[in-house]
C-alpha cells in the first residue's frame, strides 16, 4: 500500500501547483502538435517532474489505444530532450495488468485474469499501489537522472533489454 504522501503525489497535491494550476497542466497536456504545449513551459520549474502513463499495449495487442499510447512514448522522448536543459525530467509509466480498477469495464473474466497473471514472471497482477510508488518516485529527487524513459511495470509480461 502506498503511503499517503505517494498517493498525494500521484494527485499531484505535493507536486508544488495549487489545483487551478494543475487544471491548466491537464489542459496543456490534452493539445497535440508542439512538443511543449503552450503554457507547458511557465507551469514547470527547475526539477519538476513529468510523468504520462503509457501502457502495455503500446508493445502488443493494443489496437487504437496502444497506437496512442506508443506516440506518447515518442512524444514524451523528445519533451524530455526539450525540457531536460531546463532541469525537468519526462518519463512514461507503461504498466500492465492492472487489477482493481475498471480498466476492463466489467469484461474481466476468471480465464483473462489467469492468462494475464501468467504472463508475468512474479505470477500476481499489479496493484494500483504498484503504480502510484513508481510514479511517487520518479517525481523524487532520487530520480533526477532518469529521463526520456518509458519504464514498465508489469511484473516481467513485456521485457526490455
């Protein structure tokens, strides 16, 4: 279970910006076309953190959402290559399976959870917990030099080398 803090971090209540400023940072971040969005660069400061979460179907079975969730990965490569001289990092969050939460919108059945725990190496589903402790510590600052990254976290489903 995440500490409180980790999870605070994830809503980004200690992430520096008050609420209205974090409702400009979702917005800025919903505009495609420029790597920093308009606005992107006056809500980051020196050792701000980026995070986007990506997913597994960026690598495999992913359809349309994994089509998305690849260019995020690409898009989020470069805006760290932007950003990076101005002491922000950008990385991407690619969990897998995922359980306790709709992703499946009720379509989860007893044979897809059993095939997807056992496509991982440690034979248990990720926890939203899981989550939020990656996304609390690349936001820290013992993650300061790590950028440009798409970090998956599914329990050893997709591998990189």
């Amino acid at each position: 279970m995440p500490s409180s803090r980790s999870t605070r971090a994830v809503l980004g209540e200690e992430l520096g910006q008050p609420p209205d400023r974090r409702d400009d940072l979702d917005r800025a971040g919903g505009r495609a076309g420029t790597l920093a969005p308009p606005g992107l660069r006056d809500l980051l400061g020196p050792r701000s953190a980026v995070v986007s979460l990506g997913s597994i179907g960026a690598e495999r079975r992913g359809g349309a959402c994994g089509a998305a969730k690849a260019a995020l990965a690409a898009w989020s490569a470069g805006l760290s290559a932007e950003l990076g001289p101005s002491g922000v990092t950008v990385n991407v969050v690619s969990p897998g399976y995922i359980a306790g939460t709709d992703f499946f919108q009720g379509a989860m059945t007893g044979a897809r959870h059993e095939l997807l725990v056992g496509e991982t190496h440690d034979k248990r589903p990720g926890s939203p917990e899981d989550v939020a402790e990656l996304v609390f510590f690349l936001a820290s600052p013992g993650a300061r030099h790590i950028t440009g990254q798409t970090i998956h976290i599914n329990g050893g489903a997709f591998t990189t080398r």
